[in-house]
C-alpha cells in the first residue's frame, strides 16, 4: 500500500471506528485471539485495527461464511501478502465469529 491509501484507510478507521465502535473493537479482538499472521505479542492488543477497519468497511449482514471469508482473507492479501496470509481456508472459523459480530451490532 502506498502512505496515501494508508493515510486514506487510517481517516476511514477514524470514522469507522466512532461509527462502529462496539463491532469493531471486537473485530479487532477477533482477530488478535486468532492471530492469523503470528502478530500477538499479548501487549499489542491493536496489532490488527488496521485490518479490522477494512474488514469492518466491507462487510454486509446478509453476507454468507463463504462471502465473509472471502473478504477477510483479501483483506489480509492486501495488507501483507498473498504468502503471508496464507490459504483463504484458514480465514472461515475467523469470517464466521466476525460475521456473528457484525450481525449482533445490526450494522448495515
């Protein structure tokens, strides 16, 4: 990513995260839980806000696990890379708890 996208993606964060305060933190703890990439120091609880910011943007309620999972893997495509994060199956049992959390919170 460039500094101007990434710069782009921190404001849409910014505003997300007012937004969808409730889903996206727990989106973000989601993931740490997870940690898909190897990123959980225990003390970096924020490692992944860039991620779920993203993730948070793109998903929809009437979305299946399959749709979901799609997203959060490309999501990590792009942030890190194709090899880094790894097979779009190793992202469903992460899709499926972040779609339940986005549904909880009614987000539309």
């Amino acid at each position: 990513m460039t500094p101007e996208e990434i710069k782009l993606h921190a404001e849409r964060r910014e505003r997300l995260s007012s937004s969808y305060k409730r889903a996206f933190e727990e989106i973000s703890a989601i993931l740490f839980r997870h940690d898909p990439i190897s990123i959980n120091f225990d003390d970096n609880t924020d490692e992944y806000d860039a991620e779920a910011g993203t993730i948070i943007s793109r998903i929809r309620s009437d979305m299946s696990v399959d749709d979901a999972t799609t997203v959060v893997h490309e999501e990590f495509v792009r942030w890190f890379s194709r090899v880094d994060a790894g097979p779009k199956s190793k992202y469903a049992e992460v899709a499926a708890e972040i779609l339940d959390a986005f549904r909880r919170a009614d987000l539309r």
